[in-house]
C-alpha cells in the first residue's frame, strides 16, 4: 500500500526568510574619553553580562592627526574591561581609495583569524569612508560576517557612506566592483575628529547633503544655501547639523524605501554618482569623492534643467552654492575620449547600468526636494552640460 512518502512531490519549493535588523546612529564627542560609556553600552546591548572579543582597526591618516589615539582606545578597553576584552593592540592600517584592494584584505582577513575572533566578536572600525569600505568588506567575509561598529572621522562618512549598509572594494578599474551588503551593529559619529580635517575633506563632504537635499528635502536645501559662508568658515554647530540631517535622511531611505539591499534597479541615493564613481577612478584618486560628486550633481542638474524637470533659478542656486563653498565643479578628465572619439565619462553609464542590474534607472531632481528615475540618458545633452561647465569655470 502506497503511503503519504509515495505521494507527488512538489516541483517548486518556496522559501519566504523576513530578518528583522535594526542599528543605531549615535552622535557624541570623545569616544574614547574614559568617562564615555556609550562605546561600552553598545558592546554589551545586546549581551549585557557577556565579555566580547573586540579589535579596533584605525586608519593611518587618522594616526598622524591623533598620535594618541591608539593609546586612547586601549586605555579606554581597559577602564571598560568587564565588557570588552581587547584582544590585540589597535591595528594601524592605511586607507583611502589606494586601500580597497585584496591585498590589504587578505592582510585584514588573516589579523582576524590569528585573533581567533567569531561571529559575536566585534571588529570596530575607526577612519574615514573608504577605510570603513575595506574593513568592513573584510568584516562581512570572515565567517559570513563579524558584527562590525564604525567610527567614521570624515564629513562624507558620516553623513552619508559610514551610515549605510554596504561596503565594497575596487576591482578593474570600477569603483566598488567587489562588495555585500552588510548593515554595521552600530554607528557612532565622533565629531571631534572632524576638526582636525583638511579644508578639502571638511567640504568634500557637504556635496552628499547637496544632493540628498535636492531630491528629498527642499528645505534642507535651502537651509544648506543659506549657510555655505558658515559651513566654509567651519563653524562646528553648522556642520554638525549637516552631519545629523543628511545621516537622518539616509536612514530614512534605507528603512522606509522597501530595498535596502537594492533588489531592484533604481538607486535614488546616486545621484549625480554615475559620473562621478568614473571621475574618481579616471583621475587615480586624486579627486576626492564629494569633489568628484559635485561635478555629478551639476552635469545632472544640467541634463533635468534640459530636460525641463527643474528650474534655472534652483539649477543656479545649487551651482553657484557649491562654488561658494570651494568646489571646482570642472575636471579636465570630462573632455577624456577614447579612440572612437566617444567621451571616456560616458562610459560610467553602462558601468553604473551593470552596478545597478538590468535595466539603467538614472535619479534625477524633478523640482526641489522630490526626484523621478529616467532609463536613458541623452548623451548630446550631456556633451553640452560638460561644455556649459567649461564656459562656466573658465569664466570664473
């Protein structure tokens, strides 16, 4: 007699897996003073009689800005020792787009095993945008993931890559070719690490506010206009609002938009980045990525004015906002062509198609605070917006 394991077996199997993730941005000063217990709490927040293994990986830039700091961190695990077991000195490391390689990774990789660290063990990164990439791609590989929490030191990591869920590493010449998605345990934004920036990195920044501003919040943006002498000048209760509004709404798109880990094709926080991941690249790293994402957002400012999705005064008022803070807005490396003759930038679009997945879906401001996605770009269009940025610049 034929029982239930003879019936017919079903041709497709479906598997639905919802995992709930939830982090918290924190946003302090003196991280690592001894009487701040907020590094300690968010170590033990979820284990809270529990001693976890923890290794810091510190940028070396941030070093020769901070020559105590190492010392700092490890007093600090000291003072804290009933919840963070240290279990090497902090690991000083260079960054940078020079960094995102598998050189440095496998480096990285190896300083894990030999710590023998695990999954619940934490990997807490200290140093600016493209040092959390390299890091934390490492961090998402050694044993499918060890719960990292960053510690972004620049502007633009603070306010915009160092709060999100992705990593990655540069590979053939494309800006982050190899990367996961791996959302941090925590982040904590230390501002007093961003008054010891260069003039260049304290601005770089402030473009990613630009942008999320002109496609989500037309109040911001009028706001950031409104304050571009401040923001120049430095004035510390000015940046620090930046920082905390342009990190709020990024969050917000990355809870509310429905593909945090971007399933689908439409990217609406790359703006303008199409031309500038291939900027940043063509130029060796020479131009930072704010500077390189300011020339973005004009070129595609340029293209919505054409295309009649935003206004020639909001069109001037970004542009001549951006200059007032110090961006070129013009790189030689736009008129680069090939040997067709074809622009080299151009060749960003398809680069970005294939980051994306399948279909090309270009953000682009539709009026100020709100954005529409296009599936092609006009490459006549964009020729004249490189030529009107020539006109622009070299008319001072």
């Amino acid at each position: 007699m034929r029982g239930p394991m003879y019936k017919k077996a079903r041709s497709v199997l479906n598997a639905r897996i919802n995992v709930g993730y939830d982090y918290n941005v924190h946003f302090t000063r003196g991280v690592f003073s001894p009487g701040n217990p907020l590094l300690k709490k968010v170590v033990v927040s979820r284990e809270l009689r529990r001693r976890h293994k923890v290794i810091f990986f510190v940028e070396k830039e941030i070093v020769l800005h901070h020559p105590l700091l190492p010392g700092r961190i490890s007093a600090y695990c000291k003072r804290h020792s009933s919840a963070i077991s240290l279990v090497a000195a902090p690991v000083v490391m260079a960054g940078g787009e020079d960094g995102k390689n598998f050189r440095l990774i496998e480096k990285m990789c190896r300083i894990m095993s030999d710590r023998h660290l695990c999954r619940q063990s934490f990997i807490c990164i200290v140093g600016g945008g493209a040092f959390l990439d390299t890091v934390g791609f490492a961090a998402s590989v050694v044993h499918r993931g060890i719960r990292q929490i960053r510690v972004p030191t620049t502007v633009l990591a603070q306010d915009d890559s160092g709060v999100g869920v992705k990593n990655g590493i540069n590979l053939f010449g494309v800006k982050n070719f190899i990367g996961t998605f791996a959302p941090p345990f925590a982040v904590i934004n230390d501002f007093n690490f961003l008054d010891t920036l260069e003039q260049r990195d304290w601005i770089s920044g402030v473009a990613e506010a630009f942008k999320v501003a002109m496609i989500k919040d037309a109040e911001f943006f009028g706001w950031l206009c409104g304050s571009t002498a401040q923001l120049k000048r430095r004035n510390r209760p000015a940046m620090e609002k930046l920082v905390k509004r342009c990190a709020e709404l990024h969050v917000m798109h990355i809870q509310n938009s429905g593909d945090p880990f971007e399933f689908g094709s439409a990217r609406p926080l790359d703006f303008g980045h199409w031309s500038a991941h291939k900027l940043e690249m063509l130029s060796g790293g020479k131009l930072r990525h704010g500077e390189a994402v300011a020339i973005g957002l004009a070129l595609d400012s340029y293209y919505a004015l054409e295309k009649g999705l935003l206004y020639r005064k909001d069109f001037e008022t970004l542009l001549l906002s951006l200059e007032k803070l110090g961006f070129a807005l013009w790189s030689d490396l736009l008129l680069k062509k090939d040997r067709r003759g074809r622009y080299v930038i151009f060749s960003g679009i398809q680069e970005f198609r294939e980051h994306l997945g399948g279909e090309l879906h270009i953000t682009l401001p539709n009026g100020l605070g709100r954005k529409t996605e296009v599936n092609e770009l006009d490459e006549e269009i964009l020729v004249e917006g490189i030529k009107y940025l020539k006109r622009r610049v070299e008319a001072g």
